[in-house]
C-alpha cells in the first residue's frame, strides 16, 4: 500500500436509537444509527426470519396451484 494516501483506522463505538452500542473500526469518528441487530425484527425474531407478507395472495395461489400443505 501507499504511505499517506489512505485514512487512519481507529476502533469506535457506534450508538443505536435502541441504546444498543456496537464496536467497529471506522474512519469516521461518531456513528450513530437507527436499527442494528439488537432491535431489528429479523434478528430479534419477531417476524423478519419466516414472515413473507403477502397482500395479494401469490402465496396461496402458489400453494393450491401445486397442491402444497403450510
């Protein structure tokens, strides 16, 4: 690598909205952000890892057209 072209790397915290702090290396001094895995559905599983939201029921057309229990 080139001296003197890239920007120095130092170990933060990054904020969530939640509360929630997360350490990264970053260039940039403070970081904050809205969702991280602690308060995001996906990861908390409240209905990110299986829900498929469906409003005009391709599921179920699917599912019938193919003979497919749930």
């Amino acid at each position: 690598m080139k001296k003197g072209i890239h920007p120095e790397v130092k170990l933060i915290t990054v904020k969530c909205a939640c509360g929630a702090e997360h350490k990264f290396y970053s260039s940039r001094e403070n970081i904050r952000i809205d969702v991280c895995s602690s308060c995001h559905p996906f990861y908390k599983g409240s209905g990110g890892a299986g829900l498929i939201v469906d409003t005009e029921g391709r599921i179920e057309k699917f599912r019938k057209k193919y003979n497919l229990e749930q």
